[in-house]
C-alpha cells in the first residue's frame, strides 16, 4: 500500500517537474520556434519569418467583426513606412480551406491565410473561437507584444518601432 | 376635479424643474457649469503656450503636469509623455508604445512624486517608474480581482509614504448564459 502510494507521488511529481520545463508562457519576451506551415492555398513558408517583423492574427471566421479585422491588417500591410519584406502577416482560423480562399479572394488580401490544422492557437495559447489574439514576433524570434484587443493605429506603432531594430 | 389638479401641479412641477435648469445655466460663469461653486477649484493663474507643430505633434493628450520649470504632457495615444519648458519649446519624450520594462500600453494618468514618474499602464494592470530624465526604474504590477478582471485603471495617487493609491473602473465578468 505504501509503496503504490510512493510511486504515485514520485510519478506525479515526475509530471509536474516534466511540465514546468518543458511547457512555457506564452508571454512578452518568449521565443518562438520555427515552423513549417501551409497556407489556405497549400503555400508553404516558415513562422515566424526570418529577418521580419511577423504578425499573428488569430480571429473567429464566424464572427462579422473579427473578419473585419483583416481588412485593417491588409491596410496596415499596405500603408506602413517600411519594406514589404520585413514585415510577414499571418491571419489564422479554424474552418476549411475553401471557405478561406473565398474570404481570401473577397478581402483581396495579400498576406497568408492559414487554416489551424497545425494547431497553431494551441501552441501560442491563443483561440480561433470567442476571443481573437494578435501576436507580433520581433526579428530574433521574440514575441513582443499579445493582446486581445485590435488596435490598429497600436500594431502600426510596435511593428514600426520593431522594424526599426537591428539584427 | 381631480385630473385638473393633477394637470397643474404637473405643469407646476414642469415650470419650477425648467426655471431651475434655466437657473443653472444662467450660473455658468467663464464657461464652467458650476452648480455648486464652492465645492469647486478656482483657477488663479492660467500660462498658455503655444507647442511648434514641427517638434511635437499631440494626439490626445489626457493629462499635464507643471513640475518645477517644465510641463509634462501625457499622450494617451502614442504613450508618451511629452516634455516642454514653460514657453512650450519641446525637451523630449519618456515612453513608447510596447509591452516590455518602460514601456506605455494605453496610458492614462500619472504622477511626478519625489523626483520619480509614475505612470498607469491601464490595459496591463502596470505601474510603470521613471526618473525625471526619463530613465526607466521599476515596473509594479497590480493585482486585480478576478472577478474584476476587465475593470481598467483610472487614476493614480502616489502618496508621502511611497504608498500607490489607484481607482478603477469597475466591470464584472459579464456572464455567459
């Protein structure tokens, strides 16, 4: 009896000690491993990108008001005082390909629109459901700034202040 | 009879909540509404200057402070505190718009208390410390409720013993049924 009650205890311990290493916050400061992902039309590119500034939208593509959204981040995309190619925008949803395609082609974006299959919310501890989520990854990787809110003149300011550091 | 009745003491009780607003508004003196006078502050003196739009542009500034020979201007839009000398010309700024140490995230009062800075970072729940020359010197963070957690911050008092006092705006989780 004793010695199925240590086990439990040395493996739950095991648990927690192998969790508090391994799963980390999702927080200003935090480091973001590369990954391989595919847009809603099967383009592959790694996030965050390298040697850019990268924006996360993660937004609920049933809600009128966070699909809005895209529009702002396609003028910010097209109206910041910096180089296309040091700024990535990437807008992510749970739904199915062809429904992004068709929000894709109605917006007229120019940056990508990624289906979660990867479980990319999860791993940012972000959701595609009630709340949105923007995340924006300085150019070494770091997350700089995550909010709930959709501030656009904001996201002008941190990108334009990030972009303008130095490798 | 009595419907007559009720009729004038109704338009009796219209004329005297007329007259008294009519009253109040007559009482506006300088283009302040002062219901109470004596329960308000007096302006004595009041230094106008005029900013050089080529220095500094403000967006909407929400709060100033004169301290010793310089003006403090707190912009909650771009989260800076702009700093002026008393003929208006710009000195410099503390703060920028960001999550990190020192940085401004939708801020919206401050407090210049023992040669120090401090300044409500409302949406983070933030104190952010500055010296006067801008430099950065601590970061408090304030522990709300979680019931309360979409209240925001609103004012903020630094008192003789160091103590930080603040309000807030107070908002409950709204439930979901």
């Amino acid at each position: 009896m004793v010695k199925k009650f240590k086990i439990s205890i040395s493996i739950s311990l095991f648990v927690l000690s192998f969790n508090a290493v391994f799963s980390q916050d999702i927080t200003y400061g935090t480091s973001v491993e590369k990954i391989h992902v595919r847009d809603c039309f099967s383009k592959e590119f790694i996030l965050p990108f390298s040697n850019a500034i990268t924006v996360i939208y993660f937004f609920n593509n049933k809600n009128p008001n966070q699909v809005n959204n895209l529009l702002e981040l396609e003028y910010l995309y097209n109206n910041l005082n910096i180089e296309k190619s040091s700024i990535g925008i990437v807008a992510i949803s749970s739904s199915n390909n062809s429904n992004l395609q068709s929000i894709y082609r109605k917006y007229k974006l120019e940056f990508f629109l990624v289906n979660d299959e990867y479980k990319l919310a999860k791993r940012f501890q972000a959701s595609c459901e009630s709340c949105l989520r923007v995340i924006i990854v300085d150019k070494h990787s770091k997350i700089r700034y995550l909010s709930s809110q959709f501030d656009g003149t904001f996201l002008r300011d941190i990108i334009q202040r990030y972009s303008a550091e130095r490798l | 009879m009595i419907k007559k009745h009720g009729v004038f003491i109704l338009s009796l009780l219209f004329i005297v909540v007329r007259g008294s607003s009519q009253t109040n508004l007559i009482d506006q003196k300088n283009g302040l509404f002062q219901l109470t006078p004596e329960k308000h502050a007096r302006l004595l003196k009041i230094h106008e200057f005029q900013i050089d739009p080529k220095s500094a542009i403000l967006s909407k500034p929400v709060k100033v402070i004169k301290h010793q020979d310089k003006i403090y201007i707190l912009d909650l839009k771009q989260c800076k505190i702009f700093i002026f000398n008393l003929d208006g010309g710009f000195l410099s700024t503390i703060g920028q718009p960001g999550q990190g140490p020192g940085d401004l995230e939708y801020p919206i009062d401050f407090v210049i208390r023992s040669n120090e800075i401090y300044v409500i970072n409302s949406a983070a729940k933030r104190v952010e410390v500055f010296f006067l020359n801008g430099n950065f010197k601590e970061r408090i963070q304030l522990h709300v409720p979680q019931e309360y957690v979409f209240s925001n911050i609103s004012h903020i008092l630094v008192g003789n013993n160091s103590k930080i006092y603040v309000s807030y705006n107070l908002r409950a989780c709204p439930k979901v049924t």
